[in-house]
C-alpha cells in the first residue's frame, strides 16, 4: 500500500479537533488519542445571549491538535505496512481498459509527470479533492469555515479547561465554537458560503465579545466544507473516494473527522476486495457495495443532518431553547458525542424525537422530506 500526500508532515489543517465518540472507535486498534483536553462542559449561547452551561460527569469529547493527530494516523498505516511519500501532488486519474497486464488499470499521476500503475485507488485528498473529480462528486451544500488558533495566558486557559463553547450564529444556519487545547483556544466559526464578509465579521465580533481580541493568533485561516448530494457517485471503475473528497460529513454540526475515519476504514476493506477483483464485472460489484455500506450508515446519518439543519437554520432560538432546557435534548446530545448512539439512531427509536424535528422543519421541508 503506498499513501500519497503532496505535504510535508505534520501540516496544519483548519479543523476544531473535537474526537467524539464514533470517531474514537474508527480509530486502529492500540492508537492513543494525542488529546490536548477532555471537555466534560459545554456553554451554549445565541449570537452571545441566553448563555447557560451544561455538565456531564462522563467525559463528552476528546480535543486534539490536528498535526499530531495526522501525524499519529500516518505512523499507524506505516506500522500496519505502509508506504509514505510526501511532496508526492496527484495531477489526475486515468483508468484503462482490462488488457493491462496485472489487472492494474489504474493510473496515478503525479505532477511531475511520473506514473503510478495500481489495482485499486482511494481518494482522501480533501473537500477540492482532484480524485473526487475524477469520480464525479456533486456537492449541494458549501460552507465557510474560518478559525484562528490563539495562545491565552495561564488563567485564561484555566477559565477554560475542559469547557468548550458553541454559540448559535447570527446567519442562518451558523454557528462558532470555542475548542481549549492547553495554552491556546481555537475559536472558529463556519456558515453558508456566499457571503464571506459576514462570516469575518461574525468571527471578529465573537472573538471580541469573548475578550480574547487582544491576544495575537499564532495561526488563522479559512476552509471549505462539502457535503454531497444523496445521489453524488463514490466511485468509478476502480476509484473510491471517502471522508471530504466524497462530500462525507454531518450537515448540521459540519463534523468530519469521524465521517473520513469511518467512510476510510469503509475504503480500505473495499480496497483490498478491487484489487482482487479478477475482472472489470467483479470490480463494478465491489464498488457498488461499498457505495451501499456507506449509503446505509453515513448516508442515512447525513439525511437526519439535512433535516436537522433545515430546522435549525428556520428557528434557531428554538433550537437553542430546547438545548439548554430540555433534558431529553441535551441526553441526545451526549449520547451522540459520547458514541453511545447517532442522530440518526435516536430519529429511529424515539418517537418523540421524530416528532419534535418534524415540528421543527419548515413547511416545505416537511412537504418533501429528503
């Protein structure tokens, strides 16, 4: 196996770093979690009102650093047998016909004109994801996340410690969040793209609000998110793809990590079964049930997302409410992070929570339910 990465590693990436439960049992056996803290609080504000923090003697989520979290995924895959190139920028995919000897009809190049022949290939490489074009991903919804890292002094960082904060935005379906990692906070906030300047003006009046306007972020930057539409291919001929490059994430929360860890382990299994697969008939029976793994869990999981963010982007202080005053809400809640069960689980055993999200769905959403 040979994992290709056009960075030098470690390499920063816009992202929380919030390791819920589904993502820590994604992850390979005996891994341990770099966690820079164990949030067991959660403060929920609308747009910087209605502040009210909620407890869990268990601890929800873990934060990591996303370098060191990369990182220790990378040395994972070498330990299991992988081979690591960096610098290594895929140009594009092409894919040939059966009388290539080897069954290796697959054609990786690089960008600096060299070729890679292989039996199968899994694309990984981000929401802009090049093998994602090559398969054909469609996206319906884009959003703009931007975040600075920003180191705090010794009692800032105790006001923090093992509290993060998530405050329900000013822009339809928005949000930020406060993640504490030791000596530094990442705060970020994420919307709809389309009208970034909003967007920076959220994140600047949420940073100032917070009274961390003075300190000097060591890292800010900005990311797109996509997540796809329920018919978006993953995959062609002997092509995956998982995680961002297939549009894999939770719509409402934007939470990726434990869909690219999950879709990934998905990927390898199919992976291995392309490889074997002795002809271009197998090879297409591989793919589709991949395609149907991912579509049955992740996929039933991201159709509760959309309706969830439907919801919420319509009557956010409902929302808000009922998070910060409702138990059964905030149980749902841990349950999720904690890995205990899914959105989508709890829409399918609780009666109750279907019918409070249909109660929350603007109309037309619940004249076409997805």
């Amino acid at each position: 196996m040979l994992l290709l990465e056009k960075s030098e590693l470690p390499r920063y990436k816009t992202c929380g770093g919030g390791i819920i439960g589904p993502s820590r049992d994604a992850l390979p056996p005996g891994f341990e979690l770099p966690l820079r803290d164990r949030v067991h609080a959660v403060t929920f504000s609308l747009n910087g009102r209605m502040t009210r923090t909620r407890r869990s003697r268990r601890m929800l989520f873990g934060l990591v650093n996303r370098p060191e979290f990369d990182q220790g995924l990378v040395e994972a895959a070498v330990r299991a047998g992988a081979e690591v190139r960096t610098g290594a920028a895929v140009s594009r995919v092409e894919q040939h016909g059966p009388a290539v000897p080897d069954r290796r009809t697959v054609a990786v190049v690089l960008a600096g004109g060299e070729t890679l022949l292989t039996r199968a290939v899994v694309g990984a490489d981000g929401s802009a994801s090049r093998i994602g074009a090559h398969v054909g991903v469609r996206v319906e919804q884009v959003d703009l996340g931007l975040e600075a890292e920003i180191p705090v002094p010794p009692e800032v960082a105790a006001d923090w410690s093992g509290r993060v904060l998530i405050d329900w935005g000013p822009m339809p379906g928005s949000y930020g969040w406060v993640f504490p990692k030791g000596d530094t906070l990442t705060v970020g906030v994420i919307s709809a793209r389309g009208d970034g300047a909003a967007t920076k003006r959220y994140l600047e009046d949420f940073t100032g609000r917070l009274g961390l306007a003075g300190f000097e972020p060591a890292i800010s930057s900005g990311h797109l998110t996509r997540c796809r539409t329920e018919d978006s291919p993953l995959s062609r001929g002997r092509v995956l793809v998982c995680g961002d490059a297939a549009g894999l994430l939770e719509p409402l929360t934007r939470e990726g990590i434990s869909f690219a860890l999950r879709s990934g382990r998905l990927a390898g299994q199919w992976a291995v079964r392309l490889a074997e697969a002795p002809d271009a008939v197998d090879a297409r029976r591989q793919a589709l049930n991949y395609t149907f793994a991912i579509k049955s869990g992740l996929g039933v999981e991201m159709g509760v997302g959309r309706r969830m963010l439907a919801a919420f982007a319509s009557r956010p202080r409902l929302m808000h409410t009922a998070m910060i005053g409702f138990r059964p809400v905030w149980s749902a809640f841990t349950q999720i992070t904690q890995g205990s069960s899914t959105l989508a689980g709890i829409m399918r055993t609780s009666p109750a929570a279907r019918r409070a999200l249909a109660a929350l769905e603007p109309q037309e959403q619940q004249q076409n339910p997805s």
